[in-house]
C-alpha cells in the first residue's frame, strides 16, 4: 500500500510537471509568433488584395540590422522581367541564404514594364530586406536622338547571320545601353551609395561571410567583380578605339596608377578583350554619377556602337575604371560559388570549400582557369590572388577572421573523424 500511495505521489507530480511545461511552452510559442507577426507586418497577403501597382513599389519591412549606424545606404539591384520570376526567386533565395539573411539589405528591382502583381507578391516575401520595384522611364530604354535606326536594323540582321550572341536582338542593345548610362540616373536610386547588381538564374554556391559593402567601402574599394573574360570581338570592332580616342582628348581623366595592364597587353595599343564580368558587379554610385564617367558614357553614346555595333556593359564599365580609377580602387570577390551560365567559380582549396560551406565542384572552376582574366587582374597589379587560405590568412586578414567566425553545425563526419581523413567504403 505505501508503495502503491508512492507511485500515485509520483505519478501526480509528473502530471503537474508535464502541464507546467507544456504551458511554458504554449507561452513562449505565442511570443516568437508575435514577434515575427511584427518583424514581417510590413507585407501580408491581405496587404497584397490592397496593393496599389500605382504607389510607390516599395514593400517595406521592418529592418533587424546588428548596427544600423555603421551602414551606408546600399542596396542589391536587378533587372529582370515579368517572365523570370522563378529564375529571380531562385537567385534570391540563394543570394538570402549566403548573404542577405545576415544583414538584409533591400533589393531593387528594375523592369522595362510593370512589374505584375505575383512577381511583386512573391519576391516580396523572399527578400529579407525591403523590396522596390521600378519601372524604367522609356527615355531610359529607347533609341537616342540621331540613331539611323534602318542602319540599326541592317546591323541586327547581320549579327544575327553571323550568330554573335544576341546579335539580331534589339532588346539586348536597349539593356546594354540602359546598364552603360542610364541605371544610375534613376530617380530611385539618386540617395544610394553602392549597388550590387544581381541577375536571375545564377547561383552563389558558398556562403559570403562578410559584409562586402562595409568590406569596399572601410577599404576604398570603388568597384568589385568576381569573373572576368574575353569578350567577343565582333560586338566591339570601335570601341577601343573610340575609348582611346576620348582619353586623348580628356587626358586629366586617366587615373594615375589606373589598370590598363589589365585592358592591353601591348602599352595601350589595342585592347586585348578582358572585361570584368557585369552580371556579378558591385560599386559606387558616385563613381558613374561623377562628370568623367558621364563624359565617358555621352562621348560612347554619340559614337552609335550600341546600336550600329552591339557594345556590352561588361566591356565598357571594365574600360572606364580600368582608366578611371586607381588599380588598388577596384576589388576582386573571391570564393562566392558564383554561377553564370556558363561559368563557374569554386574555390580549389578544400579548407576554403569547408569553411564556407561550399556546394560546388573545383574541377569546373573557371575563375583561375588559363582562359579566365582573372589572374591577369592580379599578376599586372602585383596583387595577392585570394586563392589559398594562407594568402587569406596573410592579406586579407579580415576576411580570414570572418572565414573562422563563419558558423558550420559539426557534421558526422568530422564529429567522427579527425580532419582529413576520408572514410571509405567498400560496398
Ligand atoms: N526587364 C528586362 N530585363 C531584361 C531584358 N533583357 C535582359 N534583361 C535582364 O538583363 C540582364 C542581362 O540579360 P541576360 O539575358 O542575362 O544577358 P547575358 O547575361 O548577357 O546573357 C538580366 O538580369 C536580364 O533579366 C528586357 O528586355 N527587359
Ligand atoms: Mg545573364
């Protein structure tokens, strides 16, 4: 009997444990739904019935930013169209999941049209920052004054027989050209400092474990790209020499220790095609509102070779500050797993491939690849590739800090093993 008056003592302390906690819990719940009730109320679906296309764009949210005073006012920045919106959500996705959650800067978008309403409504709610989404003025993608838009026409046709990329589309040489002179001149981004310009479809396959703005921006760094290549030189048969041209009527523009071993291999004479890739880019704003790059752009633009030829916006951002800026101004972000079809970055050094949590194949890097421009960036200028965790480790001292800091949950594996040993498997 005393035993049995024991277990039922038992029993009902039990009992009055299980509720308290469950009720601790049911509370607790309640709180962590409020408080994301709070942090997302910028945007719900009900908001969404009352949305007006019309008004400003702008989803806005609530900002949970470590340090609101150290920032500048920068942004990541897209073109895109109605269409792609499953490629612009999947980039979004990743871009949040290696970056943006971090430190949830907002995200412009940029459309030729209005955005419709499910491409805002489902962006909207994958950007942890606040999204904006802007229709172009048709200024801003459209022919300029004085283009023989028949000479055009015939320049399409031809490009188009000689199967240069986009060579018959007239649509690409409006997007080239809004990228070349016109995006900065947005009414919306008249208060931003720098843009990091992100296109649908591609992938960031490593985590970026710093903040790359603060990064530029502590450092002086202007402009920043991951890839660089050759362009082809079909699209581009004046520009170097309009480029040149224009440099020496306005010598006073040319930086002083700018990056022109970069851009020609033979002391300025003909440009050896290497561009800094623009679908990954990030810099400052200041720099393309400023009179050289605005004298650059008009000088290019009185030339016609958007239309009459099919000038890019890699090779011309890559020639301004090439010329512009100094060589040390302009920034090389390495070891994202960047993807744009149809090149990859992965990084080679498994320490760097670990630490970043990396979800790529070494084996198809082009990033150091002898057909990439990449290298050249660093050997012309004498600067340390950031290719090693040792070179890192020695020259780039806060991104090896930020590298170690970057969290990884321990894996099986290296719970059962020491680092380096590979288990194998016989079956
Ligand atoms: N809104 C809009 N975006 C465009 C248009 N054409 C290209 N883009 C965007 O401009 C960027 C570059 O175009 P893309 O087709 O990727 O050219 P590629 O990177 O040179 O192959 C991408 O972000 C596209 O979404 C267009 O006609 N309208
Ligand atoms: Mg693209």
């Amino acid at each position: 009997m005393i035993h049995i008056g024991r277990l039922a003592f038992l029993s009902t302390r039990k009992v009055i444990f299980c509720l308290a906690i469950s009720t601790i819990f049911m509370i607790v719940s309640l709180l962590h739904l409020q408080g994301n009730y709070v942090i997302d109320s910028g945007f719900s679906f009900k908001d969404l019935t009352n949305f007006n296309n019309t008004l400003s764009n702008t989803v806005e949210k609530i900002k949970i930013y470590g340090d609101d005073s150290a920032k500048g006012n920068d942004i990541l920045l897209s073109l895109v169209r109605n269409s792609e919106l499953v490629g612009m959500l999947e980039t979004v996705k990743q871009f949040e999941k290696r970056f943006n959650s971090k430190y949830h800067y907002d995200w412009y978008f940029m459309n030729d049209e209005d955005f419709d309403d499910v491409f805002i409504e489902v962006i909207s709610e994958a950007v942890s920052g606040n999204a904006k989404f802007i229709k172009i003025p048709n200024e801003f993608w459209s022919y300029p004054e004085g283009i023989d838009q028949d000479r055009a026409s015939t320049v399409r046709e031809k490009s188009q027989q000689e199967h240069i990329n986009y060579g018959g589309s007239e649509s690409y040489r409006f997007m080239c050209r809004f990228n070349s002179g016109f995006f900065y001149k947005l009414e919306e981004l008249k208060d931003i400092d720098y843009y990091w310009r992100i296109e649908p479809n591609v992938d960031f396959s490593c985590d970026i474990p710093y903040d790359v703005f603060q990064y530029m921006r502590n450092h002086n760094k202007k402009y920043a790209f991951n890839m660089a290549l050759t362009e082809d030189e079909r699209t581009i048969p004046t520009l170097w020499n309009a480029t040149t041209d224009f440099f020496v009527e306005n010598p006073k523009y040319i930086a002083k220790n700018n990056n022109l071993k970069f851009i020609s291999d033979d002391n300025g004479k003909t440009y050896n095609l290497c561009h800094f890739w623009s679908n990954f880019e990030i810099a400052s704003l200041d720099f393309y509102r400023g009179e050289k790059y605005n004298a650059y752009f008009d000088y290019l633009e009185s030339k016609g070779g958007f239309f009459y030829e099919r000038w890019g916006d890699a090779p011309v951002h890559t020639l301004a500050v090439s010329y512009m800026l100094s060589a040390d101004e302009i920034f090389f972000v390495g070891n994202t797993g960047y993807f744009h079809h149809p090149n990859k970055d992965c990084p080679s050094d498994v320490v760097i491939r670990q630490k970043l949590h990396c979800n790529c194949n070494p084996g198809k890097d082009f990033t150091w690849h002898r057909w990439s421009c990449a290298s050249k960036f660093f050997d012309v200028n004498n600067f340390v590739k950031p290719n090693t965790m040792t070179n890192i480790k020695y020259n780039y001292e806060e991104i090896y800090r930020s590298m170690l800091d970057n969290f990884q949950p321990p894996s099986k594996k290296s719970q059962l093993s020491a680092p380096g040993t590979s288990i194998t498997s016989n079956n």
